[in-house]
C-alpha cells in the first residue's frame, strides 16, 4: 500500500510506468521494513506495566508506583528504596532519640563543634540558605517551640504563656555554625533543639527517586504527607496525572502534569488545634513561636522535592506577599497560596509559572 505521499507525488489520474512499479516496490519495501522494526521495538521492550507499594516510613505512608515489565525488579526497587527511607530517618527525625540529629541538639551550648555525616550536612546547608533568605521564616532550629505545639495538639490546651518565651529563646538560625565544606556544626544556644520536618521528608522522596532510577526505573513516583516526587511519564502519558486539593470542601481537585518534577502541599486541612472556636495550625512561626491562625494551603512546584517541601514551609508562614517572592523570577518554581479572608472566603495568589503548569483533564 502506498504512502498518502507516494499517493499525491503520483497525482490523479496515474499511469504506472515500469519505473513506477520500481517506486511502488520500493515504498512497500519500506513501510514493511517500518513494521517489522516495530514489531522487534515491541518485542525487546516489553510491555510496562503499573506496580505499587506502600510502607510506613517517617510517621506517614511512604508510596512508591513504577512501571516495569518486571515485577519482580520492581519488587526488588521498591524495597531497597524504602530502606534508604529508613536510613535517613535514622539520621535526620527528631523522634529517635538516638538519631544523629538528636545527637546534635544534645551538644547544644557545649561550644564544641561535632562532625557531621554527609547527609545531614547537605540538609542543613540547604535549610540554613533558605533561613538566610526568608529572614527566620524558615528555621530548623526552632525544635523547642515546634514541640510546645506538638504537646499542645495531643493534650488538646493551648502551651502556658511563660513557655512562649523560654522556648524562644533557644531558636536562631544563626546560632547554628556549619561548616559545610568540611561538614561539621555547632549549636551555639543551650537547649537548642533541631527539627527537620520541613525539609527532610522532600530530601527523602528525592532520593528513594534516585534509587528507582539506579535500579533502571525512571518511569516512577514516590509520595509522602501530601509531597510527590516523579520521574519520567509513564508509557504514552505526557506525565504523571497529580492531583492538588484546595481549601473549599465541596471543590473539586485540580489536576497537573507532572514530569521529572516535584509538588508539595503545606497546610492545616489535617493537623490543627481548635480552642475556643479559634484554630491553630500545626505550622509555627519561628521568628515569634506561635502557631498560625490564619488558614491557608500552599502548593510548590520545583525540580525536586527538597525545593519543594522547604519552600511550601517557608510560604505558609511568610503568607502570599512576601512567600510568592520566593519563586519569583526562577522559570523551574511555581507557587499558590489559597488562604481564608476576613469573611471566610477562600482567595487564592498564584505565581506566572504555577499559573500556565499544563492542566490534565479531570
């Protein structure tokens, strides 16, 4: 059969000479020799299917998809990326007390510099610079004051006033000396306690990523607490169908293609305190030790997941104004607060590049 090419370069009507013929074998040749490669392409590659798996990790539901044609492979994949999960939780929670993150906060105050695994150095190096640029909005040593409100959340009161202060006290991201060249740290402040957890889960999703793509499986998402960090689209999908939830109860979710990217969600919709018909979120303002009262869902987009965990923390406390400043001017970030106004309305600011993301269908 000959191509709509061969079809309109003959033209109509058509008179076949034998140098015609010659042609017509020729293109048939061709779309046979076409076929036969891809029946071969087909064969070789295999047909990739979807595979799942989920473990708790962290204090949440750490899932991982990938699409492979051998299950057992991606078995195997999924295992070795969920215990580098665990490793890292190991280092960095603030909940083992044996932790090397907890090792440090024991030191606080005792003036002497401690050696730092690579890991840990390249967490607090990224922390420290957003700490720089956000003037204090984002803090990893602000430990003391996160847990009063953890405290609080559990027994359902709010913290003791005189406890604001004392807690205070202890949080300043300069009071942290890091060497990151030669990774070594020093909390100059007694009682300082360091808390990751708004940097450290995105640290993870990336590399539980990175082990998928060394075992051979780019075509893969791994999620956690509302984060998701992807790879390659999956077989004949312009990326991975994402999901973003908004303030509104009744509204419908919004839908994104995602690739080779990362997305992270901050907010209280799950985690906050209610007294006295007032609502206190899990989030807390280091540079004042409260926590917010003002209802608001951040979603970043960034190239990884540490960009974008940090960078939701750090918007959900600087608020739309001054948070959207943070993404601004960079082509690879993307942000949007919806936030609650004066009458309970939700309103929402975007940035140029969340705004113009590629929608997927519903």
């Amino acid at each position: 059969m000959l191509s709509r090419g061969s079809v309109m370069e003959c033209g109509s009507p058509c008179r076949f000479s034998e140098r015609s013929k010659v042609v017509r074998r020729t293109a048939l040749h061709d779309a046979a020799a076409k076929f036969l490669f891809a029946l071969f392409f087909m064969a070789t590659t295999g047909l990739a299917e979807r595979h799942e798996f989920s473990q708790p990790l962290m204090g949440m539901s750490f899932r991982i998809i990938v699409h492979s044609e051998d299950a057992a492979k991606a078995k195997r994949a999924a295992r070795v990326a969920f215990d580098r999960v665990a490793a890292l939780n190991q280092i960095m929670s603030d909940y083992e007390p044996g932790s090397e993150l907890n090792r440090l906060s024991d030191m606080a105050g005792r003036g002497k510099a401690a050696r730092i695994s690579g890991e840990l150095c390249t967490v607090l190096a990224r922390a420290q610079a957003l700490a720089n640029d956000t003037g204090g909005a984002f803090d990893v040593t602000a430990g003391a004051s996160i847990q009063l409100w953890r405290r609080a959340r559990r027994v359902k009161r709010l913290p003791p006033e005189q406890a604001f202060g004392k807690a205070l006290k202890t949080v300043g991201f300069r009071s942290l000396t890091l060497d990151a060249k030669h990774c070594t740290a020093e909390l100059t402040r007694r009682r300082t306690r360091l808390d990751l957890g708004g940097i450290a889960k995105g640290h993870a999703l990336d590399e539980a990523l990175a082990v998928l793509k060394k075992q051979g499986l780019r075509q893969a998402l791994v999620s956690a607490g509302g984060d998701i960090v992807v790879g390659d689209a999956p077989p004949g999908k312009a990326g991975w169908r994402v999901a973003l939830i908004g303030l509104r109860e009744e509204a419908k979710p919004e839908f994104l293609w995602l690739a080779n990217a990362a997305v992270a969600t901050s907010g209280d919709l799950y985690q906050f305190l209610e007294v006295d018909g007032k609502r206190y979120s899990h989030i807390v303002d280091p540079r004042t030790g409260r926590a917010l009262t003002e209802q608001r869902l951040v979603h970043v987009l960034a190239p990884d997941g540490i960009t974008a965990d940090s960078l939701a923390t750090a918007i959900s406390v600087l608020g739309p104004g001054e948070g959207l400043r943070l993404v601004a001017g960079d082509k690879r970030l993307g942000a949007r607060v919806a936030f609650r106004g004066a009458l309970g309305q939700v309103q929402l600011a975007e940035s140029p590049v969340f705004r113009t993301w590629p929608r997927a269908r519903k």
